[in-house]
C-alpha cells in the first residue's frame, strides 16, 4: 500500500533533518520545507546522497507548499517561530495529522524546564491550528545526534500523546517506522511533562559531558 507524504517542516535542520533520513529510508515519500525553496532542495539532494538505494523520493518546497501537499505535517522549528510557522502552514494542515517535535527552551536556561501559558508547545500549537487539526507531540527526547545513523540501535524510547485515536495511531506507526520503541503518553496535556523532560536531558547531557542522553521506559514487555 502507498505510504503517506510527510512534510517535515524545518526538515533542513538537525532533528527534522534526521527524521527525513529515516522516513525516507522505511518508504514514506518525504517533502522537506523550509524557509528557502532553495535551500529545502539542497538539503533534500544531500539526504538523497546518504541513503542506500530504494528509498522514497524525497523533495524540496517552501514551508506552506509541503504543509499543503504532504498527507501529514511534521513540525520541527525552534520554538520560539512555532507560532510564525503555525501561521504559515495553517491552511496546508487543515484536516491532517500534525506531529510537532518542538521544545519550550526559555533560554539561556535551557536546562530547566519551562512551561508556556497553554500548557505544552504541542498544546499552544493546537489553539492555534484549531480542532480540525490533530496534533501528536513526539521526539521530544530524541536528540538529533544520531538520527542520520541508520546502523544506530536506538537505546531510548519516544513517549508521544494526543488527543486524536487515529492520529495517535498513524504517530505511532511513523515512530516505529523510525526505528524507535513508541510508547504512549496519554492525552496531548502530558506534553508538558515529556517536554519539560527534554530541558532535564540537557542537563544531563552537561553534567555527564555526554551529547545525546535519552529515557527507556522499563517494565513494558517489547519484542527485542
Ligand atoms: N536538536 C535536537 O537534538 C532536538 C531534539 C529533540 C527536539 N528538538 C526540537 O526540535 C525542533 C527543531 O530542532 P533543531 O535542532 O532541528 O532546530 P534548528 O536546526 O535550529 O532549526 C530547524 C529549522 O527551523 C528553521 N528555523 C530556524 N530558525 C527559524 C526561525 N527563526 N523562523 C522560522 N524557521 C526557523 C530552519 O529552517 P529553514 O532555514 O530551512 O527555514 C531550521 O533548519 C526544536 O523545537 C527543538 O527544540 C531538537
């Protein structure tokens, strides 16, 4: 059966960057947005060139070009234009699934966890979008550092939550496609928690001089 497109907007950074990577190399059709067209099909040709051959194509559009033409909608931007962006891909993401990987940083504390006044990022993002939109928090604790590495076992988990049943479904399909063990975190209000874990994991990555710690959960049977 076709996979869905995914729009991976921010797709040219570290964490989006990696998750095209991987989506790309499990078959799903990947269309990178950006800022720049320019700049989205550079990077897409550089994605292309690492992946071993037979992957799905993956492309190159302007953030609300990739929103509109893309079956669900990955948002993967700093903070602090998540709501510049929500604007722009607002239209584009009516009815769809949008998976949000962003992180509340409120810097230059960013290893102490910051909540926004909705709640979550994942929460703000679906006052704005409005209820035709369901929204999925994901990623939050994955660091981009080893996103590109196909032959990386990940040894930590993604907690996703939502509100939507399918939504949550199809996410937790994407989240296996690649390559990690999806655990679900309950409704899209404990957003907060797994986000404000992210700012826990950066200090942890200081104090330890480590890059990309990560959480497991334990006690759930998984077939390994
Ligand atoms: N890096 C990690 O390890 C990690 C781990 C978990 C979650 N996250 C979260 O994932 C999200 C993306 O992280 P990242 O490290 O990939 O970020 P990033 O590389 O700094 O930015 C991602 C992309 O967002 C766009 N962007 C940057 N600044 C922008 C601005 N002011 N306005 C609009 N677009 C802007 C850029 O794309 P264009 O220039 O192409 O438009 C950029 O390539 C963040 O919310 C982060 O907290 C990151």
């Amino acid at each position: 059966m076709q996979k869905p497109a995914i729009a991976v907007i921010g797709g040219t950074g570290a964490e989006g960057s990696g998750l095209v990577v991987r989506w790309a190399h499990a078959g799903y059709p990947v269309i990178i947005g950006s800022r720049s067209a320019e700049k989205a099909d550079t990077v897409a040709a550089e994605l292309r060139a690492l992946l071993p051959a037979g992957h799905a194509p993956i492309s190159g559009a302007t953030n609300a070009e990739a929103a509109a033409t893309g079956d669900i909608v990955v948002l993967s931007v700093p903070y602090e234009s998540q709501a510049g962006m929500a604007e722009q891909i607002a239209a584009g993401a009516q009815g769809k699934m949008v998976m949000t990987v962003v992180v509340p940083l409120k810097p230059p504390k960013v290893s102490i966890a910051w909540r926004p006044e909705a709640g979550s990022a994942a929460q703000e993002l679906q006052a704005q979008l409005g209820e035709s939109v369901q929204i999925v928090a994901a990623f939050q604790n994955i660091a981009a550092g080893h996103l590109r590495d196909l032959d990386w076992q990940p040894d930590c988990d993604v907690l996703y939550t939502g509100d939507g049943k399918e939504a949550k479904a199809a996410a937790a399909e994407l989240i296996r496609a690649a390559g990690f063990f999806a655990v679900d975190a309950g409704p899209l209000a404990n957003s907060a928690v797994v986000e404000g874990f992210t700012a826990l994991l950066i200090g942890i990555n200081a104090r330890n001089k480590v890059k990309n710690s990560g959480i497991r959960i334990t006690g759930i049977p998984r077939n390994e």
